[in-house]
C-alpha cells in the first residue's frame, strides 16, 4: 500500500475543498476528472516547458523513480553535496510530501523552480497582485503551490534558507531557433510508460535566448502565509491548515464541508449510470449529510442551472437551491434597448419553464425573422479547431501562440441546398499552419459576398490574432496585405483598433442569436452548441424528418466531403441522440470516459479532444495509420461542428419563416 501522504496535487484539491481529500484516489467513488492526466500535461505543453526548463540548469540529476522511498533516497544522497541540481526532488516531512520540479542547492540555500505551463509577460511578481496588493484569483493556486512546496521544504531542512520561483514561458520572448519545438518528443518505454525524450541534436544555440522566464515569488509566498484561514467555526494559520489536511488524508477521515457554489462542478458527482452500476457519488453523499436531501431532490432542478446567475452564492446561503425556491426577485428581469430579449428576461424565462413544467421552446419569432430577412445567401458556416503550442514551431515566433490547424465550411443556399463544401487540417509536425490556413479560408469565403456565420467568440478571436501575428511578423509574406485585408473585412476588432472597425462581411454570431431569440430548456441554461443541437433535434419534427434517412453524404443527398450515407436522427425511447455520440472515437487507445471528459472539459475549453489530437500528432511517435485515423476522425468532428450551425439555421427558418 502507498503511504497517505498529503502531495502537491491533493494539497491543491483540499484547498478547493477539504471533504474532496476523502473521494479522492478511491475507486468506488465516480471522479469526473481525466483518469489520464497524461492528456492534460500533452495539450497544454507542460511536459515540453518541463523539459525545456531542465536544459536552463543543465548538470542536474533526473529522480525518475515513482516509488516514493526510493526517491527520497536518491534525494537524500544527492543533498549531502554542497552543490547540487536535482529534477524532480523528493522532500518529506512528515506526512507531507513533494517532488520539485526543480531544485538548486548552493551550501544551506534551496532554490525551489515551480515549471508551469502558463505564460507571462514579466519577470516581476506584481504580475500576480491586484490594486489591494492580495494576490490575483487566477494566479492563487499556482502560488498556494509553490508556498506549500516552500513550507515543506522549510520544514524537512530547517536549517537552509530557501527561495521559491515561478518558471513559465516569456510572451514576450522570441524563439532564437527553428524546429526548437520537435526537439521535445514524447516516447513510450516497454512498459507503455510515457515520458519526453529530448532531441541529441538540441545545441547550445537553441538555449542562448531563453524563451521561460524565471519569477521570484517569496513576497507571494509570505503573504500567503500571513493569511488567517477559516475551516468551519476556526480561524488558522496556513501551517496549522495544511497540518489539518494532511492528518484528516493520513487518517483517511471526512472533513464535512459546507455546500458551496464549487459544489456545482464537483468532480465527485456521479452520473446515473454511473450510481445504477454502483459507483458511490461523494456530491450526492454530501448534499445528503448537509442538507438532508434525499434521493427525489436529485431529479429537480437546481439555480446553478441558470445562465449566468450572479447571486448563487447568496441563494446557497439562504438555502434555496432548487430552482423551485428562485423568485422574481432575485433576478429581477429587465428589458433592454436590443432586439429579442435580454439576459435577465432569458433567466427568468428559464426559471419559469421550469417552475411550470414547461418543456416547450421559446422563440422570439418576430424578431429572428427580421435578422434573418437581412442575411445575403449563400450563407457559409466556419468553425476552427485551433490550440496553443508551448515552444515555437520557428524563430522569431512567441510561445504559446495560438495556432490555428482545421477549419470546417458549410454552405446553404437560398433554395435550400446545402453543401459541405469545404474544410483544412494541417497537422505536420514542426509546421506553423496559421498563414496557409488563412489563405484556404480566404479562398473558400471570396467565392461570393454571403453572409459567414460563427458560433460564439472563438473564430474572431483567433482571426484577430492572426492579423497581429502578420503585422508583426519579420520574414517576407507577398500577400500580408491582402491577407490582412481579408481579416479586417469579416471580422469585429477584439480591442478598440484605429485600423479597422467591424467589417462590411463580419461574421454573425450564431451563439448571440440564441442568447437573444431562443430558449429551449432541454439546454439546462447552456447555450453551448453541443447542447444546443441535441436540444433543437429532440423539438423540431422538421430536422427530423428530414435526418431520419441517410441523405447525408448520400448520391442526390447532401454532399459532404468525409461521410457517405450518414443518417443523423437515433432515437432511443422516443429521444434523439446527441449526433456527437454518434461518431466514433477519436483515439483508440484512450478511454470512452476520458475522451468524454476532454470534449467538454473545462479546462481545455471547447474542442479540448481536438487539440489534444493535435498535440499528440506534433510530439508522439506515431504511425501512418494511426495519423490517418486520427485525421479523418477530426474531420468528421469539424464538419459536424458547422452541420450543426446548418441544422439548428434550418430548424429556426422552419419555425420562424411563413409556410
Ligand atoms: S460536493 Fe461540494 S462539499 Fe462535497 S466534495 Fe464536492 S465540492 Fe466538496
């Protein structure tokens, strides 16, 4: 049995909440969470800037063992020189236990490096405060972190000195290198165990212009520690509140904690399949101990299903939790000087559909008809798969720039046809894509002056970005300026710009369409596509007629350039399933659970599946065929993506348009 030890890790989870310490690592409690942790690190490039950071103290000693004895042997060992670097350093005291990322000891002081995989623009820790000096929400637990990291340390060596830092990728660096980026691979060993192999033919060079940033955080560190915490009743200091976690994790006992606004994505939560088979719920456990809820609450509805509600925490507080206990009140719609209806009307709209038990859609008819009336056929519709790339595909790049890879396109006509008729992926390893995808874009999109839709934000931010990356990029790009022309033309400005404003072809926003003139409650409040698609496919007799055959991709059906006689419409009891569970896997190799959990993960935002996809096909060894699958699996993806954009236009023109 591995000893109880309170880590980074479950320190980390004990400050989201105590009673987590208790779910966790138990396998007879559902946890929501990737059970891969592997993906997460892979997308979002922290075992590349893990590495990188490695070759900016070179002559360290690697602890690669997972035993935990052993690594703190070999730790033990190596401290006993006067001058050492150790990666991966293992500290115990007590029942607290770290491994460091990095560790520099200069006789009695230790240099303690936090890698992140996260960028700044400073070498300066007022990056991390606000105006009242306290540190930043979004900056906290990366410094709670590194300050427990620094509080063991203290304590296992009381008689060192010890300095704590942060070290991420400079945004304002420039890659001194090309093909820096391939030189960080993932392998697997025999044991299937992955790991970053680091290319023999990384040079001096490549490291002369260091593109992380080292941060000294000591002041964060103190002022973490000057905190006074409040566990229930009690106040305490910061080493009396981890001495609390670590004791309850060792004894493997419960903190009770108050329900909280956290409680609404509590990992723990399990789904009802997931209880039918037997798998314990730590949220339903807890709800049932604080609250005295029984198994008929679950199935009512709750107020952290309402979109965008300001005052959870106070309803919380006051005990009313379902969405049966929200009065008008509390929302206090009001119109607004915009067409459809405002956000809080939405709200309260939700509230009352609920409280009725009215299931039926809204739609401001009226008004949806007169936006569309103004659209100007053929309308296309885009959508991009994009992700960040820690260290730069070529010199003179930043890291973590934004990198724009596939795009689907859609387009309907006025009659009514409709056409997939185009899509991009660029997936080469070490190959900066943006400029290429562009041009492609560009080419699908001048073929008329039709009006070009989006779903949410996204597209126009990375359009946006784009646009700087060519206006500042050094190295010669014959169509710059047509390629930037064409930006400016189809997009809004992401900040207040004296070169553009929104341009005569921007694209419209599907998603603000739905926020003002539809509401479907099978959405439970989110206006995400992936809800609002199964949503509007369960209501409109429309969609589903017309899905129900194999049409799609079909001879004289809709042509489609990755499907061949697709048929959309599943029901199971007299309910369509979401078309997205239709598709097959992305990866083979990765659990159904875990490839959920990426395609709606929070953490990576939309499309996590997909840039995750991507960062696999940049750094593992693969092969050819298991490249080619994965490609025609994000195509597939991506063109359901804007087919959803189509069918939820073509449910709408069903309803709103005058038969
Ligand atoms: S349900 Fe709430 S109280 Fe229980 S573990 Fe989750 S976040 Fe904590």
């Amino acid at each position: 049995m591995r000893p109880r030890y309170l880590t980074k890790s479950r320190y980390k989870l004990g400050l989201e909440c105590p009673t987590k310490l208790y779910y966790t690592g138990k396998s007879e409690y559902a946890n929501q969470n990737l059970e891969d942790t592997f993906l997460l690190t892979l997308a979002d490039g922290g075992f590349q800037v893990g590495e990188l950071a490695k070759c900016y103290f070179p002559g360290g000693y690697d602890i690669k063992t997972l035993d935990y004895d052993e690594a703190l042997r070999q730790t033990n060992d190596l401290l006993k020189k006067d001058q050492v670097i150790i990666y991966e350093a293992a500290i115990r005291f007590e029942a607290l236990f770290i491994r460091v990322d990095i560790l520099i000891k200069n006789k009695n002081h230790i240099e303690l490096v936090e890698v992140k995989a996260k960028s700044v623009d400073t070498d300066s820790e007022e990056a991390f405060l606000n105006k009242s000096r306290s540190i930043t929400s979004s900056w906290r637990p990366y410094l709670e972190d590194v300050a427990f990291q620094k509080h063991v340390i203290r304590c296992a060596f009381p008689e060192c000195t010890v300095s704590a830092y942060l070290m991420m990728a400079n945004k304002n660096a420039l890659c001194p290198k090309d093909e820096l980026n391939q030189k960080f691979k993932i392998t697997k060993d025999k044991n299937g165990r992955k790991g970053v192999s680091v290319s023999q033919t990384l040079s001096e060079e490549d490291l002369a212009e260091q593109i992380l940033v080292k941060v000294k955080v000591d002041a964060s560190c103190d002022l973490i520690y000057s905190e006074e915490i409040s566990v229930g009743p009690n106040t305490m200091s910061f080493a009396e509140h981890v001495n609390l976690l670590a004791n309850y994790y060792v004894r493997d006992e419960k903190i009770v904690s108050e329900p909280s606004t956290g409680c609404a994505n509590c990992e723990f939560r399990a789904t009802d399949q997931e209880r039918e088979v037997g798998l314990k719920s730590g949220f339903h456990e807890c709800w049932k101990e604080r609250l005295n809820w029984t198994d008929e609450d679950f199935k009512d509805s709750t107020m952290f299903e309402i979109w965008n509600f300001r005052k959870k925490g106070q309803c919380l507080d006051e005990g009313r939790i379902k969405l049966s206990d929200i009065c008008k009140e509390d929302i206090s719609p009001k119109e607004d000087e915009n067409l459809g209806i405002s956000s809080s009307t939405r709200q309260w709209l939700q509230v009352t559909k609920a409280q009725s038990h009215d299931a039926t859609h809204w739609i401001d008819s009226e008004n949806l008809y007169r936006e569309m009336s103004a659209w100007v056929y053929p309308l296309h519709f885009i959508d991009f798969e994009t992700s960040m790339v820690a260290i730069p595909f070529n010199k003179g790049r930043r890291p973590y720039e934004g990198i724009a890879f596939q795009f689907s396109h859609h387009v309907v006509q006025k009659d009514g046809q409709i056409e997939h008729c185009g899509q991009y992926l660029n997936t080469a390893p070490g190959v900066f894509p943006n400029y290429d995808f562009l041009r492609n874009l560009k080419k699908e999109l001048d073929r008329d002056q039709g009006s070009i839709f989006r779903y949410a934000a996204h597209e126009n931010t990375y359009l946006n970005m784009i646009y700087r990356q060519l206006r500042e990029d050094q190295v010669d790009i014959p169509d710059r300026e047509e390629l930037c022309n064409f930006i400016r033309t189809i997009t809004t400005p992401v900040k207040k710009s004296k070169e553009w404003v929104a341009g005569p072809r921007n694209m419209i926003d599907m998603c603000e369409l739905v926020k003002r003139y539809y509401y479907d409650p099978a959405t439970k409040g989110s206006n995400s596509i992936k809800q609002v698609l199964p949503a509007i496919l369960n209501s409109s007799r429309f969609l589903q007629e017309k899905y129900a055959n194999p049409i799609y991709g079909a001879d004289g059906g809709i042509p489609s350039l990755n499907y061949r006689n697709w048929k959309w419409i599943e029901q199971v009891e007299g309910k369509v399933l979401d078309p997205y569970k239709l598709l097959p896997n992305m990866f083979q190799d990765i659990s159904e659970k875990d490839f959920a959990v990426l395609s709606d993960s929070d953490e990576l935002r939309d499309g996590g599946a997909a840039l995750t996809a991507y960062a696999r096909m940049q750094f593992e060894e693969m092969s050819e065929y298991e490249r080619t699958e994965i490609e025609k699996a994000l195509l597939k993806y991506c063109e359901l993506d804007t087919l959803a954009m189509v069918m939820i236009y073509e449910g709408w023109k069903d309803l709103v348009y005058p038969k």
